[in-house]
C-alpha cells in the first residue's frame, strides 16, 4: 500500500469521525454571537450600580459591546468592553442537552475555573437569549445575534 493511499484513508476516517461529533443542535451554537442592544444594557448597569460606576468615564451610548464566540473544538471566548474596560475570558464549552419542544439548550461552559450551566433560549428570528457565562452568577438573560 503506498503512503498516499494510506495518508488519504486516515484522512478521510478523521473527517468521518469529527463530523461524528457535532450535532445540528450543538452547530447552531458554533460561532460569534454579539449582544444586540449594548446601548441598554448600559443603561441598565449604570442606573442599578451608579455609586460604583464613574459617570464621568461612561462611553457613549451603544459602544459597549459583548461578544461570546463558541468554537468547534470547545473553546469559549467572551469579550467585553464597557465604559473604558476591556475583559477577555477563555475557557470551554459543551452541549448537555438540547430540548426541541422549547427550543432550548442546555451548555456547560467553564471560565475562569468556574463552572456553570446555561439554559439558551432560540428565538424565532434566529437570535439567542441567555445569560452570559461571563456573567454567571446573575440572572439576567441577554439576547445575542450572530455576528459571523
């Protein structure tokens, strides 16, 4: 057996078995999801914390941004900027469930050496709605579009 031969057949078996790890239901999660309204949830923030927020150093409404980017191979990002502060989070993520009736999912997610699970809402128009991971802890649920 030649070397290309076996080279192509070892490629083409790790193609199958990759292919055989992902789901559509974990696939609708894979990829760069942004907060859609920034500009509230600023607001929001400011208005519940103002003694610990400077005014003075607020940005502009809607340049407060919050990105969570899910990779294939179970890497999760979230990037945040608001006021004059960057954040950056790496950790992992994966798939527990997936419930079509309410068109939710459950993901464990781990930043930080934290781990929390994270119900996802799908929401008709393509968007998602969730508490952040790089916001666990509260409860307030935050709907993303897709940004790739």
């Amino acid at each position: 057996m030649s070397y290309h031969f076996q080279s192509a057949c070892l490629l083409a078996f790790s193609s199958l078995l990759l292919a055989g790890c992902s789901s559509p239901e974990r696939n609708m999660l894979i990829g760069k999801w942004q907060i859609k309204k920034p500009d509230k949830i600023l607001k929001r923030i400011d208005n519940a914390d103002t003694q610990s927020v400077d005014t003075n150093t607020v940005s502009p409404q809607g340049s407060g941004q919050m990105v969570l980017r899910f990779w294939f191979s179970g890497k999760l990002e979230t990037k945040t900027k608001m006021w004059e502060e960057d954040y950056k989070k790496e950790g992992t993520w994966q798939l527990l469930g997936f419930d079509s009736k309410k068109r939710e999912s459950l993901v464990l997610c781990v930043l930080n050496g934290q781990t929390t699970e994270h119900r996802v809402e799908w929401l008709e128009n393509g968007n998602l709605k969730m508490v952040p991971p790089n916001m666990a802890g509260t409860k307030t649920k935050l709907e993303f579009e897709r940004a790739d």
